[in-house]
C-alpha cells in the first residue's frame, strides 16, 4: 500500500507539470497549426496552403498596425528603462525624504485598474491640448511599463557589493566613470530584462491603447480586434504565429547573450 501511494506521488508532480505545458501551449499550437488551413475556418482542417501569411503580409491594416506598435513599444521601452533605472538606482543609492512614498508611486501602475490610468491618461491630454498619437500612446505604455523596469533593476542594484563604488572611488574615478565603468556594466542584465519586458507589455497592450490612440496610430492588437468583428480567419492565425517567431528569436537572442556572460 505505501509503494502504490508512493508512486502516485512520485507521478504527482510530473503529470502536474505536463498538464501545465498543456494548458499553456496547446492553444499556441492551435494557432499555428491552422495558419496553414486553406480554407476560411480555423476549427476544421482542409487543407495545406501558406496563402494566409501572403494576404497578412499584404494587409496594409495590419502592416500599419505593426508599425505603430513596433514604434511605440521600441520608444517606451527605452523611456522605460531610463526612468526606472533612474528611479531604482535612487532609492538604493541614496536616502531621502520620501523614498518609501516615492517608491510606492513608482509601482502604483502595477495595483491601480488600468482602465483608471488609461482614462486618467485621455482626460489630462485633453485638457492639456495634446492631440491623441503617438505622444499620449508612448507616455501611456511608459506609464505601464516603469515599474518592471524599476523593479528588475531595484533588485539588481541592491545586490550590488558597495565596496565596488569605494574601490573605484579610492582609484580616482569620478561619480560619472563609477557609474559608466562599475554600475552600468554589472546592471546591464537587469536592464536589459527590464527593457525587453517593457517592449512586450507595450506591444501587446490593449487597454491604454484604446483610450489614448488616435486617427492613423491604430496599434496592432486594436487592429487585429477590429478584424475579429468581420469574422476570425487563418490570416490572423498566421500573424500569430509570425509574432510567436518573432518573441522566440528574441528570447534566444537574449539568452545566447546571456550565456556568453556567464563563461
């Protein structure tokens, strides 16, 4: 009896891990599967043909779409990334009033409803006389997109020995060369992260984008969204799976990277 239950739990956590797999991976594998159905239906298979990815490439809505969101994500992510390496090289670095507020208000993003700050966002650029584009579309994305990048790097930077900056210091580096040769350099990992999580949370934003996009800076998934309204065919599946392409080349590019600094 205690070898059965033994067993059991010994395939626990096994079968656990592939239903997860499962779970995660199977409608992945769905969408790309059908991208390649020749027929308009993505529940029953008719067929091999690669004329979906042809009509995506050929979609000057989509291409736009593309390119209004590679922009804006390319743009918040590197905005992302200097104020939250600002922001969390401040709170480790140096003490002030306020640090545990200012903090706070850094990560606020992440707990306040984004519709909140989307509509928030709308009504001061209004206000303000700013025409809604690619503007209110950045500043919205880097106002999402901040606190992953000051998170990462806050935690990075708190593991940093302090004993480099001294070392460098006694060597008679300035402030700036402490920071270009010694911080930089050991932080560049985190930032990186930090950067690259920023662009995806921008690119596949949905919620802001609604709200503070405007006439001619539709992003792609809006796009995609207003094609769901005519009917879902292949042709989405097959930008899908493009994007899904796309994400893994970054993330291989990323990690090759990564191993290279780790010889």
């Amino acid at each position: 009896m205690k070898t059965s239950l033994s067993r059991v739990a010994g395939l626990y956590v096994p079968l656990v891990t592939l239903l997860g797999y499962v779970f995660l991976f199977a409608p992945l594998t769905v969408l790309m599967l059908y991208s390649f159905n020749s027929g308009r239906s993505t529940v029953i298979w008719q067929g091999f043909t690669l004329d979906w990815y042809l009509q995506a490439f050929n979609d000057n809505g989509l291409r736009h779409g593309l390119w209004v969101s590679t922009v804006v994500a390319v743009a918040s992510a590197l905005l992302s990334s200097v104020i939250g390496t600002s922001a969390a090289l401040a709170v480790v670095k140096r003490d002030f009033r306020g640090k545990n507020l200012f903090s706070t208000l850094i990560i606020a993003p992440l707990i306040l409803p984004e519709i909140v700050l989307a509509v928030g966002l709308l009504v001061t650029s209004v206000a303000a006389g700013v025409t809604l584009g690619y503007i209110t579309l950045i500043a919205g994305h880097v106002l999402i997109s901040v606190p992953f990048t000051f998170l990462i790097v806050r935690a990075s930077a708190s593991a940093l020995n302090p004993r480099l900056d001294e070392a460098a210091a006694d060597l008679g580096a300035t402030g700036v060369q402490i920071f270009l040769r010694v911080t930089l350099p050991l932080l560049m990992p985190a930032i990186l992260s930090g950067t690259l999580l920023s662009a995806v949370v921008s690119f596949d934003n949905f919620v802001m984008s609604t709200f503070v996009s405007g006439v001619g800076t539709t992003p792609l998934p809006l796009q995609i969204y207003s094609m769901l309204k005519s009917g879902l065919t292949p042709k989405i599946n097959a930008l899908g799976t493009l994007l899904i392409a796309l994400n893994m080349l970054a993330v291989a590019l990323v990690l090759r990277r990564f191993l290279k600094t780790m010889r």
